[in-house]
C-alpha cells in the first residue's frame, strides 16, 4: 500500500500521467547521463527517467520512500543516498550532472540556491516549483516578479519556464500551481563576479526595502558618485536594475576591498 503522504516533508506525490509525460520529454534523458532526482517520493519521475537513462542518483530524506525504491530497483540502475538533499555534497555525484525534481515548496529556494554552489558539477537543472516561485525566477527586470531571487539566479544560469502544473496533478491536492523551470548554466557567458559575498550583500541590499532608491538602499556599501560613474542613475529602485549592473556595482565595491572570495 502506498504511504500516505507526510506534512513535516510537504509531501505531494505527482499523480498525472500526462504531465509526468511532459516534464520526462522536456528532460529528454538519454543512456549515459548523470542524473540525480531530488525527492523522488513514490517514484512518479524515477521510473520513466530510468528507463530512458538506465541509471538514475535519488536523494530521499524519508526513510521509508528510499527503501522501497531501494528495494524495487538493483544498485546496478539506482543509487539511493537518504539524507536531505541541502546536506548533500552534489560535486561528489560526478561532473556534468542533470538535476531534476518535485521540489519541496517550503524549501525550494535554498535548495536551488543549494545547487548553485556545484556550477561547476551542473549540466542543466529542470524542476517544479511553485508557479509563483517560477515567475519570480524567470522575471524580467521593472516588473513585480522580479527581485533577489531573480538576480541572483540569472547571474549564473539561464533561466526558462516551460510550463503550468495545474494542482490537479498532485495526491494530496495542493493549494498552489505548480510550474515546469528549466536552469542551465551560463559557463563562459557568465559574468564575472569579483567577490561573490559582496554581490550577495549588494542584491540583497537593494531589494530589502524595494521603494527605497539605489542611494538609499545601498548607501552603506557604495555614494551615489560612484553609481553614477557607472552609469547608474542613484535615484532609481532596485528593481529597474538588469543583473549586469548588479554585477558592475558589486565589482566596484569588491576593488576597493581586500579580496574574501571568489565566484
């Protein structure tokens, strides 16, 4: 009998046939690739990726689901690692790994800024998210999406929507949408971020309080003479901002201070 679903792991099993058809096309896995499923539950997701792939990587934090996918497969097609997947060493699973997966709403943004940490390690994410989380992460500057979240992750990946996930498609019935978000890495289009703490502190800085202009906002990191010899009008809001002048005010601030890190 299969297991209930469990609230302290904000369980929703995906259910639809249909839309697990889709999010499996839109991966399009293929032998060879290094895949790693976050939360697999009941195995919706893992069963057709392993056919298409023939080896699949899960990270399941409940015991009792890793078991039993640990039991219906051999090792030779399934490696379970049990443990929660913001503990877990990604850059360990290999290099050009695909990361796929349900996340769990309530974690969802530490874990995918979680897998920003193994760049290096990444090929292409694809998960579903909260539909409001998915907009704010493909959301353009001067619009009410965009934010931190969106900065943040456009400075390292590309960033797509592919599409809707009605709450329908899930056991137990959600009270969100959900939504489909493809993340693939900049690589060598990535901008270079002197000081990764400092772009940290500058985005976070500037969407704190988002009615606040740049030469409120961040007068503790940098004058409004210095945005503007950057071409940065200092009477304007975060929000108006694209990631390349986040970038730059970052890149400022970092070469007037001893070097801590490095992105």
């Amino acid at each position: 009998m299969p297991q209930r679903p469990r609230k302290r792991f904000s369980q929703n099993f995906l259910v639809d046939r249909h839309y697990i058809a889709r999010i499996v096309d839109a991966i399009a896995p293929r032998p060879g690739d290094r895949l790693v499923e976050i939360g697999p539950g009941r195995g919706a997701l893992t069963e057709p990726l392993l056919a298409r792939a023939g080896h699949l990587t899960v990270i399941e934090i409940d015991r009792d689901l890793a078991g039993a996918l640990q039991a219906a497969h051999p090792p030779s097609q399934l490696t379970v690692v049990t443990a929660d997947a913001l503990t877990v060493d990604l850059g360990a699973l290999g290099s050009a790994l695909r990361v796929v997966g349900n996340l769990p709403y309530h974690i969802s943004s530490p874990l995918l800024f979680h897998c920003a940490e193994y760049l290096p390690s990444l090929r292409d994410l694809h998960f579903m998210l909260q539909a409001e989380v998915v907009a704010r992460m493909a959301a353009a500057p001067d619009t009410p999406e965009y934010g931190r979240l969106s900065v943040s992750l456009q400075s390292a990946f590309a960033v797509e929507k592919l599409f809707g996930v009605p709450a329908g498609a899930f056991q137990p019935v959600p009270a969100v949408e959900s939504a489909v978000v493809r993340l693939t890495p900049l690589g060598a289009a990535r901008p270079v971020i002197r000081d990764q703490r400092v772009f940290d502190a500058v985005v976070a800085a500037g969407f704190g309080q988002r009615r606040k202009t740049l030469r409120n906002a961040l007068a503790r990191l940098i004058g409004a003479d210095a945005l503007a010899a950057l071409g940065i009008d200092p009477g304007v809001r975060a929000e108006t901002l694209p990631v390349s002048a986040f970038v730059a005010i970052a890149n400022a601030i970092a070469a007037t201070q001893a070097p801590s890190s490095t992105a």
